[in-house]
C-alpha cells in the first residue's frame, strides 16, 4: 500500500510541476527523476504479484509516457536520449563482462547452431510472414520481397539488456544463463550484420542503383571497427585500473557516455563496441577488472530503472491494440522460429536438459536494438507506410511486455536462480 501511495504522489507532483516546466532542461531533469521514482516504486508493486521489476520498469514508463497519461511528453523522451544512449552502453559493457569464454567454450557449437538455425532461421520465416502481408505496402512485388527481408531482419533482434536485467534479478548461473546470454549477445552481432546489408540491398530496389564496393566498406568499419575499437577501449579500462585504480567506476562510465555519443557518429555500434570492451576486461586485461566489474553490477539499479522506463515510454499500447491480430501473427511466427531453430540446435549438440528445455526463450524479449532498428527503418524508409510502423513496433512491444515475466519463470524452473554468489543491488536493493 505504501509504494502505490508514493507511487500516486509522485505522479501528482509532476502533474503539478509541469505547469512550470514542459520542453526545457529543467523539464528534462524532472521527467528522469520521475521516471526514476516512478519505475522504482512501480518495480515494488508489481513484483508483489510474482511480476519481474523489469515488468515495473516498462508499465511506469508507458503509463507516464505521451500516449496514456501523458506526465512526460515527446520532447522530454527525446531529450533523455543521451540517458537512455549511456544506459545501452554500460548493459553492454556488463553483457560483455558476464561473457566468461572458458564457460561458453562448452556450447559453443550449440551457440553456432541456435544461430544459424533460430536466428537467421527466424529472418527468413518473419520475412515469409511480413511478404504474405504486401498488402500494406503501396510497392510493386520485387519492392515488397525487400521490404519484407529488411523487417524480418529487424523483428529477428533480441535483447541482452533483458536478459541481464533478469540474470541480475533471478542471480542465475549455470548452463542455461551462460548460453542464454552468449547467444542473445552473438545473436544480436549477427543481426547487425545482416541488417547493414538488408537495408542497403534495399534502399537500392527501392530507389536504384547499389554501390557494392562502398557497402562492404561500410558493414567491415561497423562490425570489424567496432569490435578493434572496443578491444582498444578494453586495453585502455586495463590500462587505467593498473596504473590508478581509484575512480575506476566513475572513468568506464564516462568511456560509456563518449562511445555511445561520438560512436554513431563516426559509424561505430556503441553495443559492439562496449561488448567487445567487456570481454576483453573479463578475459584478457592483465589488471584485475573485478573490483570494477563489481562496482557495475551495484550500479546496476539506476540503469535497468532509467533504459527500461525510457523504452517504456516510447510504446503506443493503443496503436498495438489497434493492429493486435498481424501483431499477434507475427510475434507467434518469431517465437515459433526460435523453438524450433534452438530445439533442432540442442537436439544436433545433445545440449544439457536444462539448455534443451528453456534457452529457446532468451530469443524473444525485445527492446533496445529492435526498437533502434525500427527507429531506422521508418525513417529510412518512409513509403513503408503507417501500417507497417504499427506492426514494427508493435511486435517489439508486444514481446517488450509478456516476453519478460515468462523468461523469469522459466529461470525459476530451470533450477539455476539464486545460485550466483555475491551481492547484487539490482536483485536486492528494492
């Protein structure tokens, strides 16, 4: 009864606040605080009812958000932009870190399968599903089969951000945590490969002529350059913990804030960069990253709190609602491709029971990298039309919101929850 009482006077306050401030800095400060509280008070609530925190963190955001009460506005979410760019950064530096490659080494040819098969399996099956959908697209049907291609690429993304908010609150560890994250992280690589060349294959059907030359260029610098430059930040991080020691916490965090701000810029994946950084610290920094990686995952509270309240904000329910049945459809279709893509997978590799049973799952949730994608894809391509943004984000909110609790649960059976050692803020601080 007490977190919903703050919960409600927290939202008063800020009703009362913005008559004061809309669209300024202070107006951007306040809805981070509110946020903040919001999502935390929210978390408390609804884990009560055997719900994860992060399902809190999203329902504070899409209930404050532009599209239901409307607390924090469009401009607001846009301007905590940079907050939200950081959080991404600092989850893949912790994704990264978590990624121990004397525990992957034993499934990795099932991470290599569950890619092949579940993964890019899942592009062609949501790309089949999208085309038998051409409807919505006002394009011929060479156009449409690109169209299509291009979005199941896209709808095919997961979520290393989830997956860690749920590790880190289920303090899971075992088989199936390790493959879950490995493969959410290798999956993730392998879709921002192939969406590079998608959308450039693409952008040339729809408005003629490809340059190849120039193509490769750029899908080697985002990939390759962003995997030498995050090593390079990783030896730069080794560096720094060798030779000071001190504020080791407070430096990574601003590393996190100057790759996620100056990486795009310069055509470098801040995710690839910092997930690249993170295995380098865990595996080979010859100083000692643990210390640091300690202090990350304390720290991890705050950053879960403000990057899934910012992406809850961004969600439309009444657009999802309104486009529920192809939403439906294809999330079916996804989460289909992915069973069987893993299951065949772990059937090949004769994978542990536990990982044969549930690493399917950790492929569904959704959110920072897809709603990205998508974010691309609409403004990329805008003749895509009104009802294909519907259904993009639809799908990645509708497994933004059930994916979730249900990954939890199966955390839960699979008997590997609470077997992490040590304490961890983000699973006990509220």
């Amino acid at each position: 009864m007490i977190p919903l009482l703050l919960l409600l006077a927290v939202g008063g306050l800020m009703q009362a606040a913005r008559s004061f401030t809309e669209t300024t800095t202070g107006g951007t400060e306040l809805a981070f605080g509110f946020l903040l509280l919001g999502a935390y008070f929210t978390a408390k609530i609804v884990n009560r009812f055997g719900l994860p925190k992060l399902t809190g963190y999203l329902m504070a955001g899409v209930f404050a958000g532009p599209f239901v009460l409307g607390l924090v506005t469009t401009p607001m979410t846009s301007s905590l932009k940079v907050v939200s760019n950081t959080a991404t950064a600092i989850l893949a530096l912790e994704a990264g870190s978590e990624l121990q490659l004397e525990k992957v080494k034993p499934v990795l040819k099932t991470l290599r399968l569950m890619t092949l098969f579940a993964v890019v399996g899942a592009m062609f099956t949501i790309s089949g599903a999208i085309y038998l959908m051409r409807g919505m697209f006002p394009m011929d049907t060479t156009q449409c089969v690109a169209v299509s291609a291009v979005i199941g690429v896209a709808l095919s993304a997961q979520s290393p951000a989830v997956v860690m908010a749920l590790l880190a609150e289920t303090r899971a560890e075992g088989p199936l945590a390790s493959t879950i994250l490995a493969s959410v992280v290798v999956a993730d690589l392998c879709v921002i490969l192939c969406f590079s060349i998608a959308s450039t294959v693409t952008t040339a059907v729809i408005g003629g002529g490809i340059d190849v030359v120039g193509t490769v260029l750029s899908v080697v610098w985002e990939l390759l350059g962003s995997m030498v430059f995050g090593i390079a930040i990783g030896m730069l991080i080794g560096q720094y913990l060798r030779s000071v020691k001190n504020g080791a916490l407070l430096f990574a965090v601003l590393i996190c804030v100057v790759v996620a701000e100056v990486g795009p810029r310069i055509h470098l994946d801040p995710l690839i960069v910092l997930l690249a950084a993170g295995i380098w610290l865990r595996n080979f920094a010859r100083a000692d990253a643990s210390a640091l990686l300690h202090n990350f995952e304390a720290a991890q509270l705050p950053v879960f709190l403000v990057f899934f309240a910012v992406a809850g904000s961004k969600l439309d329910i009444y657009a999802l609602w309104s486009a529920i049945v192809p939403v439906m459809i294809i999330a079916l279709v996804r989460a289909t491709s992915f069973f069987l893509g893993t299951k065949l997978a772990t059937k090949i590799t004769r994978a542990p029971k536990v990982v044969d049973q549930y690493a399917w799952f950790g492929l569904v949730p959704q959110a920072g990298l897809a709603l990205a994608l998508a974010l691309v894809l609409t403004k990329t391509f805008p003749s895509f039309g009104s009802g294909a943004a519907v259904i993009l984000f639809g799908v990645v909110g509708l497994n933004e919101c059930l994916a979730p609790p249900i990954l939890r649960l199966m955390m839960l059976r699979s008997g590997e929850a609470g077997k992490k050692q040590g304490i961890d803020f983000a699973a006990n601080g509220h």
